[in-house]
C-alpha cells in the first residue's frame, strides 16, 4: 500500500503543476490582489477532475485528502466510477483478450441496472459496484470534493438482450 501512496503523491504533484501551467494567470492575479478564491469561481470557475481508478476505499480516502488541496483554486471532482470487480459475466468463452479488459470499463447500468436489462447482469455484481460508488461518495463529502462519473456508454450487453421489446 505504500508504493499505492507515493504514485498517489506522485500524480497529485503533477496534477497540481499542470493544474498551476492552465490555472496560473487567473489565480496569480487574485493572489496578488489578495482576492478570495471565491472571487475566481464568480468570474471563471475553474474543475479539476481527478481519475485514479481505485477500488481500495484507504487509497482512495489518501487520493480524496491530497485532492482536497487544490479546493482553493477551483472546484475539485474526484471519480468515482470505479467498478469493485470486472464483469465476468462479459466475458466468452476462449481467450479473447479484448473482452477481458472492456470488462472492467466502467457504465452506468452496473451501478443501477434499469430493470429490462437487470435480469441479463449480475445482480451481486451490480450490488458490490453500487456499494462501492456510495462508499466513496461518503469520502467526497467529508472532504467537501464534489464526484465525478466517466463511463463508457454503450457496453456489452448479451445477446439474448435482442428479444426485448
């Protein structure tokens, strides 16, 4: 776990060097006049968007915490679209190595399944992703972060989906 925290210290500085290259001139500007940061969220506001897929909820909490500092700059998302497992119901039969890595692309409806579909997917699967996803939403609130969602949309879906009306 503590080579998992020196690549998270080590993404939040080069997070916080690019963030500074973009963000520069307008935080410059309000740090010389003394400004609050609220002031540079009226005029522009500024988001930081973190993405570190991370299942282990301590590393994510350590990746929430070191992103919470760049809150006086902008406002700072955190994603949460993690998933706990990969889909192994996705995968066929064979070593069809392409499956098995889109398995673990994130979508919507393996957080919440729409119920036409939800008899197709795992519904423990979909229980231990949803889980995860409030659990690091709790994280994000007490930090103040905001949370963000990248996913892939359309994914695999069995075939036998089709006779769906």
């Amino acid at each position: 776990m503590a080579y998992n925290i020196l690549k998270l210290k080590n993404l939040l500085v080069i997070l916080i060097v690019l963030s500074s290259f973009y963000a520069g001139k307008a935080v410059e500007s309000h740090v010389k006049t003394k400004e609050p940061a609220s002031a540079l969220s009226e005029k522009s506001e500024k988001i930081f968007v973190i993405h570190a897929p991370i299942s282990d909820l301590d590393e994510f909490r350590e990746l929430t915490r070191q992103a919470a500092r760049l809150k006086p700059y902008g406002r700072v998302e955190v994603n949460v679209s993690k998933l706990d497992d990969k889909g192994f119901h996705e995968i066929p039969e064979g070593r069809n190595y392409w499956y098995e890595y889109a398995s673990y692309n994130p979508t919507p409806y393996k957080f919440f399944s729409d119920p036409k579909i939800a008899p197709f997917i795992p519904t423990d699967f979909v229980k231990k992703n949803r889980e995860l996803l409030v659990a690091k939403a709790k994280i994000l609130r007490e930090f103040g972060l905001g949370g963000a969602f990248w996913s892939y949309e359309l994914n695999f879906l069995p075939e036998e989906i089709l006779s769906i009306n």
